[in-house]
C-alpha cells in the first residue's frame, strides 16, 4: 500500500484496566475526582512486609474481556490484563475482525518481569528440601522435571501478552515485545511509529501490562527500592514530588492504543484522540554524575522536541514519571530543568503514580492513556497529596483540583531505576 514518505500517526483507539478504573470513561472520572486506587494490600497476607500497601485492580473479570478463553489457563495475570485492555481498545477503535488485512495490522507490547508462585514448582523441588541429599539431584531428569505441568512456562514468558493479543485480533503484522521496564510502553510506541512510517502496517496495536502484586514481588522489591512505609492513611502515601514522599507504592495495570496511519483513520471515518508527533528514548549511560542529573530524560526530551518541531512554551502540560521516592523525583527535576530551561518552572505538571503506584511496564502505559484523555478533554488532572513543595524540585504541579489546559500539546516521560527513558509529544487533532 502506498503511502507518504512521511506519514502522519494517529491513536484511535484506547483500553485501560487499572486500580482507579476498568474502562477508560470510569478510569478518567475517578482521575477528575481524584480517587485513590491505593489501599492495605488485601491479596495475601503483608504483617511480614515493611510496605502493607499496594493498588490492586479488585473488580477484574477477564472473562468479561478475553475472547479466547481456552487460553486463560496459560495466561499470567498480566496478560489476562494486558489482552483484556486490548479488546477494549480495538472496541474503542472500532475496528472488527477483517476490518483490517492480517497483514497489514501488527502489535508492540511492553512487560515486565512475570512472576510465579511458589506452590507451581513446591512439587517439583521437594527432593532438594534436604541439603545434604543428592538423590534429588540425581532424579531430576528423570522425575522431577516431568512434575512440572507442560505448559507452566507459557504463563511467564514476556512476549506472550503480544502473542495473545495478535491471536485475539488476527494481526498477523509485524509483532515485538519491549521490556525496558516503565519506559516499555513509550518505546513500544516509538517502534510502532517506524513500522507504519516504513509502511509494513497500517495499524499497530501498542500497550504494556504489568503486575506486581505478589509476595515474591513486593519481597524484592522491599530489598533494592523504595516502597512507601506511610500507613496511617493508604491514599496519601504517594506523594510525587512533595517535601515529605517517602516512597513509592506498587500495582497492577495495563493500557492499550490503537495506533494508525492518519491517512488510513481518515479512510475509515475513525474518532481520532491525538496525533503522535514523536517519541525518543535515552539512557543515563556511566558515572554518578550522569545519573544524579537525569541524562537520559534529558536526551529523550531534547531529542523528542527537535523530533516533534515543538518548543517547551507549547507543552501543555507534562505528564510525570513521578515516581514519589525521594531520589528518582530529584533527578527528573533537574533534568526538565536541564532540557526545558525555565519553562520547567510554568509548565503544568501531573503525576498519576499519586493514584495508582508504580509497576513496572504497565504503569508507563496507564499514565500515557491518562495524557490522551487529558488532551481530549483540555483538563489536566491534579497531582494527589502533592501537599508541601520541594524546594529542590521547583516544578509547576497541578494540584487541589484539575487544570483547564491551555494547549493542546502533552510531554508524556518515563524512567527506570537503571536510567533507561523515553518522551513522547502528542498533539490533540
């Protein structure tokens, strides 16, 4: 199919399951009102966690939204997440099976660790339970592994959420996988991009699922992050960018986006949510120095706003990446700083880990889904418990009640806790 040299990317669908909404018009009224999605963790027992809370997703049948369902039973709760946000973009799209030729409709999808209980391998290892015998190691091939459920695996591979998706919607197009940790769902995009740019599809399903509501999860995470110890009032424990934050908060979740060609969306009469000017990735790369000064969100953005021909002036508004821990919102202070000069001080500024925490890939997808519907409703929601400023962050957040947004422009940014980061500018149409 022929098309420009240069084509214009358009997202014309949207689905969003997350702990503050299943769906994007719940999702996006509970981000207006701002209701917190964080609470006690209720999915297992936390006494012996230093972090007692989360923000679980407690109203998600999968049922409701998997087509497939035979393949539920080697879907992780990631990808039951990630399919089901899926369907309901491709529902918001209105885009039906054969609407598009299988060939020329594709997926990027963004994930994370997945993890597995215990209890799936207990029967497998209780030979080993005995450190001073060898017999178990000596039976493992010949017993143990064929105790094992065959298909176990299925349920833990990272790439399985883009498999499911493509079998779902018969895309049959260019398909990947990114685990770049929260900045899997901008890099995603950015990959998206390139393949309708190069005109091998006319239609990319991109998303990122995640979860990390898990005993092993929170465990490890208690051991090299920084999880809120806030337990007096659960829906103030987040507090990007406040004085007094004192950590982040885990979760679940997952956002989905049909992107397209523009020529294509206007073909087939589609409701257009914004146009995708560019996305950039960058990476803090070695040395204290680098990443205490945020280098790879200053790359992204530096080189997403050359990519996009846009100037800070015209941001609307940035959606964070916001993560509530003292260190991780310091450096991305100075790195908007760095980049956007003294615009870093005007522009308004939103970060939605205040209502759902931080989970890996998901997360980054979640609050880019809250950015598109911000710009199709002009209003930019309000940053919660974001109380006293921090003096060493000197950042414009919208806060106490949501913002009329005077352009129609949006800086949506993501980092990991290794430097990798990601920038996407998009344009309301």
């Amino acid at each position: 199919m022929a098309g420009s040299q240069n084509p214009r990317v358009v997202i014309t669908g949207l689905g969003v399951v997350s702990p503050v909404g299943i769906g994007k018009e719940r999702f996006w009224r509970n981000l207006l009102d701002g209701h917190s999605g964080v609470d006690f963790l209720k999915s297992f027992p936390s006494e012996n966690l230093p972090s007692k809370l989360a923000a679980e997703i407690t109203d998600f049948e999968p049922l409701d939204y998997v087509y497939q369902k035979k393949f539920l039973k080697v879907m992780s709760r990631d990808i039951q997440l990630g399919v089901s946000a899926a369907s309901m973009a491709m529902k918001d799209a209105g885009i039906k099976s054969g609407d598009v030729q299988p060939d020329r409709m594709g997926v990027e999808f963004g994930t994370g660790h997945i993890s597995f209980t215990p209890d799936e391998l207990a029967e497998a290892a209780a030979d080993f339970a005995d450190p001073s015998s060898r017999d178990g190691y000596k039976r493992w091939g010949d017993e143990q592994l064929g105790k094992i459920a065959p298909l176990w695996l299925l349920r833990q591979l990272p790439n399985m959420p883009a498999c499911h998706v493509a079998i779902e919607h018969e895309a049959s197009g260019p398909n990947n996988t990114i685990t770049s940790g929260e900045a899997s769902a901008l890099l995603a995009l950015s990959e998206a991009m390139r393949v309708i740019k190069r005109n091998d599809a006319d239609v990319m399903i991109v998303g990122a699922c995640s979860s990390n509501i898990h005993p092993v999860d929170i465990a490890r995470l208690n051991l090299y992050d920084t999880l809120s110890q806030r337990h007096d009032d659960p829906t103030r424990a987040c507090r990007p960018f406040d004085r007094d934050r004192d950590g982040t908060i885990v979760g679940e979740g997952a956002a989905v986006f049909v992107v397209e060609r523009y020529a294509h969306a206007v073909a087939r009469g589609a409701d257009i949510y914004a146009e995708v000017l560019g996305v950039s990735g960058g990476c803090d790369g070695r040395g204290h120095q680098n990443g205490a000064g945020g280098t790879g969100i200053v790359r992204a953005v530096d080189h997403v706003l050359r990519r996009s021909n846009i100037q800070p002036r015209e941001i609307g508004h940035i959606n964070a990446h916001g993560k509530g821990t003292q260190r991780d919102d310091w450096v991305e202070s100075r790195a908007y700083h760095q980049s956007l000069g003294d615009h870093a001080n005007t522009i308004p500024l939103t970060a939605l880990k205040s209502y759902f925490g931080n989970f890996d890939a998901g997360s980054g997808a979640v609050e880019l889904a809250g950015s598109l519907m911000a710009l199709r409703h002009r209003t930019v929601p309000m940053t919660l418990n974001y109380e006293t400023p921090d003096p060493l962050c000197r950042l414009n957040v919208v806060r106490g009640e949501p913002l009329r947004m005077c352009s129609n422009v949006a800086l949506s940014v993501n980092r990991t806790h290794m430097g990798q980061s990601a920038a996407a500018v998009l344009r309301a149409v």
